[in-house]
C-alpha cells in the first residue's frame, strides 16, 4: 500500500511563483515515487505581514475577528496558485480553505486551538489521486467565524492534518537543513541531528521555535505522528522528530539552545506563607502573560525571594503588575533585568547518568560565566546568565559535551 | 420604521485605507441619520487584477475553479478592513465571505450567477444595530466550492442582497455622478438623468456597463428593487433606477449610448433555407462567444446575407468559426470589419412618439454619417456605422433630440 505524506511548506517555501513551481516539482517527485500527497501551505512570504501593516493603519488594536478574516487570505492565495502549478503538471490539485474543509478551532481569535479536522471531504479525493492543498495557520469556531492559529500556527495545522488522514509522516519544510545541535549562527561546530524525541525537541525550545511550532510537537506527541524537519532549498534526510523508543542509540545531551528574548522580575522579602506564589503569579498570568522559569528560595529569615523571566514583549506590563503585587503584599523589593539569556542543555539520556549538571556548571565556571538562575526538568537543565555571554557559554557547553561528533543515529 | 439601505461600493471607493475611512463615515452619516445599512464592498483598487497577473505567471489559462478561489480573497480583505474602520467609530461592523452568508451560485466559475442569498443570520444583526459588511462578486456552489460572478459582479452581490433583506433601496457608489443622456466625455452637454427606468438602463448598455453591471440591472428589475446611482466623490441624489410606472414625467429620448469594442462579421450568399442561422450562430455560440447586433436581409436570388456583432476580444475566434461554417455550408463569402461602432437612442417614451426612427436617420444623414446597420427593439434603435464617426454621431442625435434642456423628472 503507498504511503500518505503530509507535506507543509512555510512562507519562504512559497514566497513567489518560482518557490511555487519548485513546491509543485517536490510534490511531483514524491508522488511519481509512489506516495500519495496531502499538502499545507503558509501564506506567500511576507503577505501576512503586509496584511498586519494594512489593519494598523486603521488600527493599532484592531478587532480580532476581523483581524483573523483579514489575515487568512494569505493562505488562500497561495493554495490556488499551488493547485494551479500541480494541475498545470496534470497533478489534481485542489485547494481547501480550512473554512471549506472544516478544520474547527475554539473562539481564541489570533490564536486559536485546533479541536477537529474533518476529513471525509478529501480522503476519497486522496484515494483517488488527488493532492489537496490547505489553508495552514486557520480554521473556524463554532458560530462560523474564521479563526487564526497564531503565528507559525501552519505546522500545527499539518500535524493535526496528517493525525486526522493518519499519515505515514509530517514532513514540515523550512530554510534550515534541519535541527541542529545548536544554533549554527551561534557556533559554526553545530551538528544535524538525524533523531530527536518529540520530548527534546519540546525542550530545545529556542531552536524549536525558529524550525517548528512547539504547539505542532505537542499535538505530534500527543497522537504519535512522525514529524520530518526537511530543507525546502537543500536535500537531505532531514530531522525526524518522533517518538522515544523508535529511537535507538543516543547521545546523553542533544542539544544546546540558547534564548535572549526574556527578561527578569523578581520581588524580594515576601513573606514565606501558603499561596503566595500563586498572589504573585496570579495578576501575572490574568493578564495574559506567559512565565518561563520560575525560582523561588526561602531565606533565613522565613521570607523567599521570588523570581521569574517573561518575554521581553510583556515585561513593562509584568513589572507594572508586579509592583502593584508587591504593595498589596506589604512590601517586597521589585528587581528587573532585561539584558539576560537562558541557555540550556537537553538530552533524553541525561536521566540515566549522573553529574551532567556539575559538569555544565564546571564548563560555564571554567569560562567565567556567572550563573543567575537554575531550574531543572528530567531531560533539561537550564541556567540564566548575562547576555553578552550567552555566545560563549553555547561554544563552552558544546565543546564540553562533545556534540561536534559525528553522529550515528 | 426605519429605513434599510444596501450600500456598494467598487474597488475606487475602497483603494486605499484613506478611502476606507470615507466609506465609514458616509455609513455613519446615513446610520445618524435615522438608517439601517448593509454593505456590499468589492475587492482594494487594482488588487484583483494584481491576483489576475500572478495566476496567469504560473498558467496563463488557470483552472477556473483555482481562479475563482484566488480572487476571492481581494473582497475578503477589504470586507474586513471596513469592519475594522466601522468599529473604531463605535459602529458594529461585522464582515461576512459570501461562503459564510451563504450566497449560492451555479457552478459557471468566474462567471456563476447568484441562485439563492441567505440572509438569516445577519436579519437579526441588522434589527440589533449591526452593519454587515458583505464581499461582492463571490458566492459558493453546491459543491461548497468558492465561484465568482465575473467582474463587476458585485452590483449584482449588492442588488441580490437588497431584495433577500427586503431593503428599501441599494446604492451603487461609482466614480460618477449618475446616470448620464450620453458620456460626457464624448459631448460635454451631457446631462444627469434623474430617474431611468430598469427597462431603459437595460438598453443603454455602454453607459450602463461603465456604471452598473447589466445583470445587476436585470435582478434588481426582476425584483423590483430601486437602485441609485451614486458618486464616492461629490455629494448628490444621483440617478435612480426604477419602475417605469413610478416615473411620472419623462422625455422621448433618455439618452444615447455609444460602444466602440465591437467588431462584425458577414457572411454573404448564404441559401435562405429555414435553421441557417441556427447553423451559423450556433458554433459561434458553442465557443462560448456572446452575439450583440444581429441583421439578415434575403437578396432577390433567394440567398441571404447575415451579418453579426460581436466582442473584439472574441473576433479573430469568431472569424474562424465563421469561415469554417461557410465552407460547411457549401461557400458564402465572409467579410469582417472590426474598425466600427454602435450607436443607440432609447426611451421608454419612444413607443407613443410616431418618426423618431426617421428622425435619428435624418440627423445621422446631415452629418454625412453612413449608416451600415440598423437593428431596433421596441424602446432603442441602434445604428452601426464607422468608428470614426462615432463621436460626430453622439453630438448630433444629442442635439437633434434636445437632450441637453434641464429636466424636471
């Protein structure tokens, strides 16, 4: 029986009609192998943001439901010129939007959640020879309103596609070869990782989210659906990202990722009483921002100091709110930093041996990196420190963990 | 009670944000003014023909139904953008696709016809103080794909709309004033016609083409819904198009058109046995190729000569045809002439007024105009003559039927 491959092209991927034709030949070249295709695009390069441009100029904030009718024609342009190409190459090309084909979301416009794909429409199409291309990045809620996933939100509508048709594999291609190591950029030693476990790759966060939406690894977690991380301008096997015991032999550490997109709050002296982290947090997170690493120690004198880093986009909010936590809790010095990086080592196989985590924090101490904050998960250890080390300390902890090697698995 | 209003407006009218917000503030106007209005909105400026241009880079003869669902999009954005402008005045826009109202066409992509508008949904936004904003020219058909209605299909998305919400009047906003006795720009004493009849606005084809859509004219006559014809730009009552019984008093002559995209094709000696024009204006047909003047006149030798108009875009296609016709029918020699123009008087007034016919031959003879067909209907005479003549002709039967005086109606 042939293969069914779900095929997920991002903005760069069809940015003109040229990027286009060489979409369509992949297609082509995949079905003349003897797989069956099922395809979704983004929207052509820097449309969307063009579209954004245009609403700001009526306004800055303007009304999400229409923000989301606006904004999801992107994607609608470029599927009718993919099916136009594939039809043009006597390939059945038909283009969906997720509106068509009933991809239903929740009412979170600007940043819906896949609930459901409704499939019966193409799976005999599918079966029948033909390529359906879909609208990624958006669907509709229950009262028939158009909803978008949220940037990068593509991925996760190929994912939940390629669940719905229970594909053989997700391939999601992208202008990297794959996973990396590290950032490349940062450290030219960096490796390709041929294998990485949907767990890591959650955890490599800071390179997960420039090659891949990490709502699209969870949903590929969650129903076990092989995602292939592929180059859309290079061949090569690319990164398969799939599930733990698929994968056979590993390196204790994976990878390195590195972010300088957050800041640092904390507030000083709170009294160590039950629920106060949830005081603290609580306005924090009503008022719709994300917190990252938390760190909380009690000091001698049975008050903690309470620390947390938030994207930089939310920090002058999150210190406002903080302050205001800090006056109704009776005091509490506020402290900010916003010129800090989280660098942090991942690896499956970090749970069975012991002394990975001095041996990172020997590396950084050697480079005379000074360590600010520490948290810890089975497969991950994370340290925030100074910004402008942040370079030396991936080159330092790469080097320590000998991920220039060439890798088997 | 208060008063239901459908507003159009073209691609002019919305071609950039600034226009967008003039859009707004006329429906705020009229909303102030004690109205309840929907909107009906074509695609920004040249933003289809942009879309036109990229399908046509990757198949300069795309698959229709691809077309239909790229274009599309041009609609869907503006809708939006009025929803959003609509809002920031307090005003609760709201956009609607034509797929999500539920407009349903046949299955003619790119140029399907209007079958059914489903306007419960928003007939009770409407009595709640909403403003639906609705894209024009698009609709779906059975099969839940997207089809579009042919440009300036619009009118038509407006006029259909009007009579499924059972409105009081839909306002066509255009670049001019209104209704004219003939282009002003080919006599400058043209004059503003108050009222016109559905009937007549029929019959003025070119000036009606360049205002409204003439299938727009044909629903709105079908239904009995009043359309005027508005400027975007200057202020003014426009032209009203209507039932002839509500038009009290009126002039013989409403007005002259004129159409210079024409070309004709004879073909003479063909035998004058019953069903020949059958066979020569069916394969014409077949093709797809829309026939306008049609005259045949039998010869003393019993063969006839039959001669036709069509677009020029379809004339070298229709030569063709033709000839292969006339070698099927056993000869007959076809001459073409694609340098010529038409030239119409209408009135509804014309059908109790005895020598308007002789009038119009007479004016065209002082002039030395050489009339090379005639066709009449019961409220138009159309004559055929030389393209280069055409502007001299509009001047004279503009002067002979006095249609520069002021009128009351």
């Amino acid at each position: 029986m042939s293969k069914l491959i779900v095929k997920k092209f991002g903005g760069t991927s069809v940015a003109n009609v040229e990027r286009i034709e060489a979409v369509a030949d992949n297609i082509e070249r995949t079905i003349k192998a003897g797989s069956k295709v099922a395809v979704v695009l983004s929207a052509m390069g820097k449309s969307t943001d063009d579209l954004i441009a245009l609403s700001k100029q009526i306004n800055p904030e303007p009304d999400l439901r229409e923000y989301d009718a606006l904004v999801s024609t992107g994607e609608q342009v470029s599927v009718a010129l993919l099916a136009m190409a594939l039809l043009k190459r006597g390939i059945k090309g038909k283009s969906y939007t997720a509106y068509q084909l009933g991809i239903r979301t929740n009412s979170s416009h600007s940043r819906a959640r896949i609930l459901d794909v409704d499939v019966d429409k193409i799976t005999k199409e599918i079966e029948e020879g033909a390529v359906p291309v879909i609208t990624g990045f958006q669907g509709m809620n229950e009262f028939g309103d158009i909803t978008t996933l949220g940037r990068g939100g593509s991925d996760t509508t190929g994912v939940a596609l390629a669940v719905a048709l229970d594909a053989d594999e997700c391939q999601i291609f992208t202008d990297v070869d794959g996973v990396f190591t590290t950032d490349p950029r940062i450290y030219d030693k960096a490796k390709l990782l041929k294998n990485v476990s949907f767990e890591e790759m959650l955890e490599l966060s800071s390179m997960g989210a420039k090659v891949l939406q990490l709502r699209a690894v969870e949903y590929a977690s969650k129903f076990n659906m092989p995602i292939r991380v592929v180059s859309s301008f290079n061949e090569g096997e690319g990164t398969l990202v799939q599930e733990e015991k698929n994968i056979m032999e590993r390196p204790i550490v994976s990878g390195i990722s590195s972010v300088d997109t957050e800041a640092k709050l904390t507030i000083r002296g709170v009294p160590d009483i039950p629920g106060v982290a949830a005081k603290i947090l609580g306005p924090i997170s009503d008022a719709g921002i994300d917190v990252d690493v938390i760190v909380q120690n009690i000091g001698a004198d049975k008050t903690t100091d309470f620390t947390f880093t938030v994207d930089k986009s939310d920090f002058s909010k999150a210190e406002k709110i903080l302050k205001e936590t800090s006056n109704s809790l009776g005091g509490g010095q506020v402290e900010v930093d916003d010129q800090i990086a989280k660098i942090s080592i991942v690896g499956r196989g970090m749970r069975a041996h012991a002394g990975i985590a001095s041996k990172m924090f020997q590396a950084l101490a050697e480079n005379e990196i000074n360590i600010l904050m520490i948290t810890t998960s089975e497969i991950k250890i994370s340290v925030v420190i100074s910004k402008d080390e942040m370079k030396d300390a991936v080159r330092a902890l790469h080097d320590a963990f000998d991920l220039d090697r060439e890798l088997d698995t």
